[in-house]
C-alpha cells in the first residue's frame, strides 16, 4: 500500500437507517486489504460508535477513514452542537441521548469510552455551539 486510501461518508442527524454502513464498508475495504483482523475489529467499532454519535448527537458530519500501510485514522467532523464538557463526555455512563434514543438501545455512555479503548491516538476538539472533531488512529505495525 503506497498511497493513502480515503473512503467517506456523509452521516445526516437522526437517519438511523445508515447507522453501521460506514463501519460495514470500511471492515470490507480492509479485509481485502489484508489487514489484522483484531485491528479490523478495533476500527470497526470506533467508526461504528462515531457514526453513530453523529446520527444521534450531532447537527449532520462526516465521517471518514484514512488508510495507509502503518496506520489508520478514523476523522469525525461535524457542524454542531458541539460538546460542553468532553471530560464528562468520556465519563462512563454519560449520557444526553433523549428517552425515546435509549428506547432504542443507544445512550449508555459508553461510545466515546469504547474509542478510547481501541485506538492507539485520540484526539477531539469541540467548541460548543460550534463543531466537534475527534481524530482516532489505529497503529498496524504494533501488536493488537
Ligand atoms: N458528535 C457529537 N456532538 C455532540 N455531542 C456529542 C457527540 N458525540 C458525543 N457527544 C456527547 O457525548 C456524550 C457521550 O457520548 P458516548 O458515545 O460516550 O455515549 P452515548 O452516545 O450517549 O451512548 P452510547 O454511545 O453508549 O450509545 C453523548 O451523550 C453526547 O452528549
Ligand atoms: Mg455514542
């Protein structure tokens, strides 16, 4: 793999039904690749949870994965409404999801929790009111 891929999609507020494609394609482009499977896990779960942060918390975004032969980092970027408080936004079991979203099975608080736990870099920047952009990298030349 010489030159970087780039695959993108763009996640609109409240559109449940795209919820897990992302994550879906992104798993088959890097099975096809010949990537680690535990690290195919590991991206597969931190897209899922960012896409889904941004059907459910977000005002619309993008979601995009950018792959290269060492490395692999998942971009969240949307427009709004941005995150107060991240350090409680990364407290398990921190939740805003509304009644109706946790009905659904969504809003433990423990997404954001989950990235953290399986990428090898993180990184987020919000301004409330504003956006929220959280970066998260994936290393293939370490061991799972
Ligand atoms: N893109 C975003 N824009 C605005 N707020 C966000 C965004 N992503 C996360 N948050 C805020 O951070 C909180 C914690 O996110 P996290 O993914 O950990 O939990 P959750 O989405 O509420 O529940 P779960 O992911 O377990 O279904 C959310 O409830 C929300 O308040
Ligand atoms: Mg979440």
């Amino acid at each position: 793999m010489q030159e970087k891929k780039v695959i993108e999609s763009e996640i609109e507020k409240g559109y449940f039904a795209i919820g897990g494609e992302f994550s879906s394609r992104l798993k088959k482009i890097l099975r096809r690749l010949g990537v680690d499977s535990q690290k195919i896990r590991y991206l597969a779960i931190i897209a899922y949870e960012l896409e889904m942060n941004l059907i459910i918390h977000s005002d619309g975004g993008r979601i995009s994965a950018h792959i290269s032969s060492n490395v692999i980092q998942i971009i969240s970027k949307d427009s709004g409404p941005g995150i107060k408080d991240i350090k409680k936004a990364f407290q398990p079991g921190y939740s805003t999801a509304p009644a109706e979203i946790k009905e659904m099975g969504f809003g433990a608080g423990l997404g954001l929790n989950n990235v953290e736990k399986f990428a090898d870099n993180l990184n987020i920047k919000s301004e409330a009111g504003k956006y929220t952009i959280l970066k998260a990298a994936v290393n293939l030349s370490t061991q799972s």
